[in-house]
C-alpha cells in the first residue's frame, strides 16, 4: 500500500478526501513541469537576441574609380548563427547600409554608433538594401567620390575610400550587436585648369565694356580634355558698389564667354561654379582676378578754331620790275562749236604815231629815242676822256 493510501486508511472519511485532493494536485504540478522542461528543450529561444550576424563575403566592383569611370558595383552575403552554438545559415529579410568614409577612421561608439554622423560606424550612406532569402544583397551604380578630410575636399594623386557594409543593432545593448564589414575602392581624380582672357573696351559715358573668355579643361592620359557643361561664375567687384555676377555654362569644347559693363573701378574673377567635383583638383588658385580701371568720360572737345594770318610781303620796285610772273597751267579745253572770227574794230587797233607814216607804234618810237639820247650821252664822254689825256 502507498503511504498516501496508509495515510487514508488511518484517518476518517473527511481527512481521506483532502489528502486525495491534494495528492492529485501534486502529481498534476509535477506532470506539467515535466512537459514545460521538455517543450523547453525542443523549442529555440525567442527574440533577436538568439541570432548573431556576421557579413561572410563582401566586394566592390571594379575596385578603382576615375573621373570617366566612377561608379562600382557592392554585393555581399549577411549570415547568422545562434548566440549559444550552431552553424551559420542565411540571414533573409535583414536591413543592410552601404556607408563610404574618407579614410575609415571614422567608427561608431556604444553610446553613439553613428560616430556623430546618424550612420552607424560614421560617413555618408550610399544606399540601404534588403537581403533576400539566401542573404544576399546586391547595388549597383554606386558612385565613389570622397576624399581625406571630407566631402569635396581637394587632394593631390590617388587616395583610398572605406566602403562599409553594416546590419545595424536590433537591440539595446550598443554597437556589439551590429555586423559589419569593409572594402577599399582606390580613387584617381583628374587636374582641371581654368584660363581666362579679360578684354577691356573704350570708356563711355555707361561705364567701361569687360569681355571674360576663357575655357576649362582636365589633364588625362590622351592629353587635355575639355569639360562640357560646367557652370562657370564671372563676378564683377567694384571698390564703391554691389559686386555684379554673370553665370554661364561652358561648351562642347570647354569655352566660354561673358560680356558686362563696369561702371567704375574694380576686379573681375573667374571660378567654375556650383559645387567642386570630388574627381576634379584645381591646377592654381580658384579663379583668375584682373582690375579694370575705370576713368571719368571726358567730353569730346570742340574743334579750336585757327586764325589764319596772310602777310604781305613788301617787294624792292626794281625786284617787281624784273620778277617774272608764274605760269598759270592752262585749263582744260572742252570740245565747243567755232567761234565766228571777230570784226576787228577801229578800238582794237594800237594807237600810231602820225609822223612815222607807216604806222610805226607810239612804244617803238620813245624806246628809239631814249636809244639815241644814251648813244648821244656816251660820245660826248668819250671825247672828253680823249682830250684830256692828249
């Protein structure tokens, strides 16, 4: 017999019933703890804290990037496995960040994963993928373009850019419980050059012309390549006024040309515009400067008139006498009809001396005359001289 039926037989009808009563529920607690810490063992723990996830393979296609070739390929695998033990499988269903950092010096903390960025592990998000049932994840087109020190910043040569695959924490506990994994994608920017040419117009009354032209290019391997479509900024900064802007685009070939009128003294720049390109390092300075002086208008001066002085040379009566008139060119005959021969008139004629009978002019006779006379005077001279030297 069982104690439990002992124990009943010795006592009354009333003892025997409550030490039923109880014997029952003691087998019935035992029985069900049995079955609790058997579907305890079969079943696994519930909860992301079960899993442990780690990136089993992680690429970066091609593995280097220039200024015409810049965008590559991410693909990895996410898997998991139980905290306590087992193998790894595939992680399906889980959130995936691709983050490019400068130099990968940048990492999260248990207080602030995102390193101060709001990315776990700090730098930029290139994208978030969603693994699919086999735990792979795949983005394409993926552009590359930080540099040491930040978004844009300038550096000479190739550098080296940290892209990082990471499965953020699902819990509380902090950095621990994230994945991640990382590749190295090398980076080659090109030298750009600016040249600018400044033409400076006349002064008018509006102000002074300026004409910037000038064309943007990059070295490569095949030699100077221009570059199309890049904004290029023309300011205008006057030592007494508001800085004047002009924006243009350069051309197919890399040129481009702006035209503005400056209205006094100041310099002019040139700088591409708009935000740097991380494949793109400045050869020189950002932009080229020139002042452009800009005098007063003078007014157009009105032709002085000039005092013209004729003199009148006073001529010796015996150099009027003998100076010989200039010959006037004759001018220039035009064909006309004949003339009928004029009727010689009485008028006409010279005038003629009544003694000399054959009408020998009156100019003929006075000149003969003052002949004789002289003829005259020189004999009487002559004999004088003679007499006096017999």
């Amino acid at each position: 017999m069982s104690p439990i039926a002992s124990a009943a037989a010795r006592t009354g009808p009333g003892r025997r019933t409550a030490a039923t009563a109880a014997s029952a529920l003691l087998v019935l607690s035992v029985l069900l703890g049995d079955l609790l810490s058997a579907s305890s063992a079969r079943a696994e723990p519930l909860g992301h804290r079960a899993w442990i996830y780690e990136f089993t393979d992680f690429t970066a296609l091609p593995a280097a990037t220039d200024y015409d070739h810049r965008t590559v390929t991410l693909t990895g695998l996410l898997t998991r496995r139980h905290r306590q033990d087992g193998p790894a499988q595939p992680a399906p269903a889980q959130t995936v960040d691709l983050v490019q950092s400068p130099d990968g010096s940048a990492a999260g903390t248990a207080a602030d994963p995102s390193g101060g960025s709001g990315t776990p592990g700090g730098g930029s998000v290139l994208g978030r993928v969603t693994t699919d049932t086999q735990g792979r994840f795949l983005l394409e087109d993926v552009e590359i373009g930080l540099r040491p020190g930040g978004t844009g910043a300038a550096a000479p040569g190739p550098h080296t850019v940290v892209v990082r695959a990471v499965h953020p924490a699902v819990d509380t506990v902090g950095a621990d419980e994230a994945a991640e994994a990382r590749v190295e994608v090398t980076a080659t920017a090109s030298t750009a050059r600016l040249a600018v040419d400044y033409r400076l117009g006349a002064v008018t009354a509006a102000g002074r012309t300026v004409t910037a032209t000038g064309s943007y290019a990059r070295d490569s391997a095949a030699g100077p390549q221009p570059l199309t479509g890049v904004p290029v900024r023309v300011q205008y900064r006057p030592v007494d006024g508001t800085p004047l802007v002009r924006e243009t685009l350069t051309g197919y070939d890399g040129n481009f040309s702006v035209v503005f009128t400056a209205t006094s003294n100041g310099v002019v720049s040139a700088a591409p515009d708009g935000p740097p390109d991380p494949y793109l390092v400045p050869a020189g300075p950002d932009g080229t400067e020139l002042p452009v002086p800009v005098p007063p208008p003078s007014a157009s001066p009105s032709p002085t008139p000039v005092a013209t002085e004729v003199r009148l040379a006073t001529v010796p009566a015996r150099q009027m006498i003998t100076t010989t008139r200039p010959t006037r060119s004759p001018a220039p005959r035009t064909a006309s009809p004949a003339a009928a021969p004029k009727a010689v008139q009485p008028a006409d004629t010279p005038p003629r001396l009544a003694a000399t009978g054959d009408g020998t002019p009156r100019i003929a006779f006075l000149t003969g005359g003052s002949t004789l006379l002289a003829a005259g005077l020189l004999l009487m001279v002559v004999r004088r001289r003679i007499r006096a030297a017999g």
